[in-house]
C-alpha cells in the first residue's frame, strides 16, 4: 500500500512538475521578442534540475524516471530561459 501511494503521488508530482517547467516558455518567447526577464532564477533552477536528473540516473538499483523527465524539462526550458534573457 505504502509503495502504492508513493508511487501516485510521484506522478502526480512528475507531472505538475513538468508544467511548472513549462511555464518557461512564455517567458522564452518575450525574451526572443526583446521583453528580457531577470536570468538568475532559470539559471538556478536549470542547475538544480541538473543535479536531480544526476540523482535520479544514478540511482540504485534502477533510475528513477519519477524525477528524471520533469527535471530534464527543467534543464532545458531553464537554460533556454537563461539564454535568452541575456
């Protein structure tokens, strides 16, 4: 049952997570029309999304996708957030 739970919620949490990602696109686009936003916070989240798929790839005994696909759309919607607000 626990394992049952846990296995619900983390998807659910993967994902939510996945949209909170997604979110980055509307910014994206007003950077690439010239509307700049503030970098540091995609930067940082790309970072940290970095490090979780890391931890999640190298999990044992096998990955755990729960956190990798909605941390690997946090690496790259972050960056190309970061990227574009320069």
């Amino acid at each position: 049952m626990k394992k049952k739970i846990n296995t619900i919620v983390g998807s659910i949490g993967a994902f939510v997570g996945i949209f909170v990602f997604i979110t980055y696109i509307p910014q994206i686009i007003a950077n690439l029309n010239g509307v700049k936003g503030q970098p540091h916070q995609p930067l940082t989240a790309a970072v940290s999304c970095l490090i979780w798929v890391i931890y999640g790839w190298t999990k044992e005994p096998k990955k755990d996708y729960i956190l990798i696909i909605p941390n690997a759309f946090g690496v790259v919607l972050g960056f190309l957030t970061f990227i574009t607000a320069l």
